[in-house]
C-alpha cells in the first residue's frame, strides 16, 4: 500500500469509528435512563430512541450515495455529520423521551455509509481495497466493544445528556479527520443517467445486498439476547460483559488478518467469503446448543465476531469492484440502506420472537437465514481482480 492509501484507510475508519461510538453508546445504558424521564415507561417510545436512527439511515443511504457521485464525496460526508451533531445536540437538551426520538432521527439522517465507503473505494487500488474495507469494518465491531464498556462508566459520570454532547464532539472531530486528514479523492466519473437501474437489475450486487441484510439483522437479532445470555447463564452483571466483549473482539482481529491476506494475494475472496457466512451459521447453532453456559458463549462470540469482521471487510470491496465505475456511490447507498434495514428489523424481531417462542428460537432463526444466504453466496461469481496503477497523491 501507498502512504495515501494507509492514510486514507486509518482516517476513514477513524471517521466511521467516531460516529459509530456516538450511535453505539447509548445502548448499554438508555433503557435505563429512560425510566427517569417524561414517556420513558413506554417501551415502545424506548425501542423507537434506540433504533429510529437505523430508519432514517435506510431512507437515506441510497440518496446520499447518489449525491456524492453527483457533488463529490467529502461535501455530501461533511453535510451528513453536520446533521449528525445537531441531532446529537438536541437529544442533549431534550428534556422527555420524544425529544430525544428527534434527536436519534436527526442523528440517523447523516447516513455518510455509502459516501465513506465509495471515498475509500476511490482512494485504494483492487488489491489492497480490502485491506481499507478492513479497518472500516473491524472499526465497527471495536467500537462497539468499547461502548458496552465505556457506556456505564460514562453514564455514572456525565449523565445520558453528557453522553450526547460526547456524540456530538466526535461527529465534529470526525470533520476535522475528513478535511485535514483524509487525501484528496481522484474526480469521480459520470454518467447522464440509468444509475440506479443499473444496480437494481445486477443480479451480483443484489446477492451481496442480500447479504448485507442478513448479516446485521442477525447481528442485533443476536444482541437482544445475548446480554441475557451473559447474566442467567454466565452470572455476569452488565457491568461485567465487557470482560468477554473486549477479549473476543480482540482475539477475532487476530485471526481475521490472515483470512484477509488470503483472500487478497491469492485471490480466494470467494472461499473466505462463503467460509465466514457458513462460520456465521456454526455459530448460531452453537448458540441453540450451548448458549446458557459461559465459556462456550465466549468461544461462539469470539467466532461471531471473526466472521462479522471479515464479512464487513470483504463485502464492500466486493461491491466496489463489480459495481459501475459511474454509479459506485449509489452502489454502496443501496447496500448501506439494506444494511440499515437489518439493524432496524433485527431488534424488533429478535425481541418478537424471543417473546413468543424463547432464546432458543432466536438462534435458530438467525442460523436458518444464515443457511439461506450461504446458499445465495455458492451462486456468485468470484469479482474480478484487476492490477491498477497508484492513485495520485493528495
């Protein structure tokens, strides 16, 4: 990799990192804090706070893709935090629970997905595209470690309030990364029309969107029982999960980094693509059998996330490399809308079912969608692996 291309890849994941910390803190602790104020004893009004920012992001991956294909991807990423520190800014002062409904709406409108990950497509050669994609996907699963430890500490010292601010300082630092930091991007190519078409009727990158779908629907499926999972079964307080939260990230980045290295220099994206997906069913069938007991649970998340991180790698690069050079935005805001879509349903079915039919059920369900995707993933082409030349400096 170039100089350009290692800083392009740590400040955009620095980027993503920043504003996921935002949207993944408060999950630990708001339930909590909900019941202290105004409309906080409806739990329907809680769930809508804690996933209404996962809607409006599926309403608006698809246009902020195709707006930084038009207008160039650090304009429309800059627009997308400005709105994401507002939303942050008023769920801060917000004083009852719809307030801050608002502000997680606001905050989920500056869905920036799909232009970060076109940015970084722009600014990496095929070879090492995966590589970035890497440290923008493994930045997700590392901050969402460190929110379920940072979380109750955070709340037992600045309050939900201080939270939000928090939020709201990060989505600024991550402007300051994007302006100062990040490498100027090469002109993005245009096409007059047909864009979005083309994407809708590409049989390839609908099995990736496919794919994208299942995996965090699973993912947050998954989360609405796991934490329970860790105190009736491994007598954990929640205070405490950060002890197989943080371990399990840890060790899973260690054993992704060779699956990306094969996957890159031997070309064998394919095999490691299905080889995670079919993990990711393990896993979830291990769950059913052995997800009360501590040291099997540590194990299967441990294995849960060396499969998230490398599906979060590959697939986005996959995309950008299929995709239509004109409309690689778009691409990747449909993907990044049919992966909000997945966060959205995955805790409102996980909670539906668990409900009705128990934990056992959940896992179950997860590993049968599981199946069905590794059945859609054995149908694809292996993406093509083109040698191009160093991107200019900038």
């Amino acid at each position: 990799m170039t100089p350009d291309e290692r800083r392009a890849g740590v400040s955009l994941a620095a980027i993503f990192a920043l504003r996921m910390l935002g949207l993944f803190l408060i999950l630990p602790v708001f339930a909590v804090h909900a019941s202290t104020i105004p409309g906080g004893d409806d739990l329907m009004l809680v769930g809508l706070a804690i996933g209404a920012y996962g809607l409006t992001q599926a309403c608006l991956q698809i246009a902020y893709g195709a707006a930084s294909d038009r207008f160039g991807r650090k304009p429309v990423i800059v627009f997308g935090l400005l709105l994401f520190v507002a939303g942050s800014v008023i769920a801060a002062l917000a004083a009852d629970i719809q307030t801050i409904i608002v502000g997680r709406v606001l905050q989920g409108a500056g869905a920036i997905s799909a232009a970060v990950t076109a940015l970084a497509a722009d600014l990496t050669r095929d070879q090492h595209r995966t590589k970035v994609m890497a440290m923008i996907g493994s930045s997700i699963g590392l901050v969402f470690a460190l929110s379920m430890v940072a979380a109750p500490l955070l709340y037992a010292a600045v309050g939900m309030a201080g939270i939000f601010w928090l939020t709201a300082a990060l989505a600024a630092g991550a402007i300051a990364v994007l302006l100062w930091v990040v490498p100027t991007a090469p002109p993005v190519p245009r096409a007059n029309g047909g864009r979005f078409v083309d994407v809708l009727r590409d049989g390839q990158l609908m099995r990736l969107n496919a794919g994208v779908f299942a995996l965090h629907l699973i993912q947050t499926t998954m989360w609405v029982m796991v934490p329970a999972a860790l105190v009736s079964g491994g007598g954990l307080a929640v205070g405490e999960h950060w002890k197989v939260y943080l371990p399990a990230v840890l060790v899973s980045f260690v054993v992704m980094v060779p699956a990306i290295i094969v996957a890159e220099r031997r070309n064998r994206m394919k095999q490691v693509f299905n080889g995670a997906v079919a993990l990711l069913a393990l896993v979830q069938f291990g769950l059913y059998l052995f997800g009360e007991q501590l040291v099997p649970l540590a194990i299967l998340l441990t294995l849960f996330f060396v499969a998230f991180n490398v599906l979060e790698a590959t697939q986005p690069s996959w995309i950008s490399r299929i995709a239509p050079p004109h409309a690689k935005g778009t691409a990747l805001g449909v993907y990044n809308t049919l992966q909000s879509i997945g966060l959205f349903l995955g805790g409102m079915l996980g909670g539906w079912v668990g409900q009705h039919f128990g934990s056992g059920a959940v896992s179950l369900l997860c590993g049968g969608l599981a199946l069905l995707w590794l059945g859609l993933a054995a149908t694809m082409n292996p993406p093509p692996v083109r040698v191009v030349a160093a991107p200019a400096k900038g």
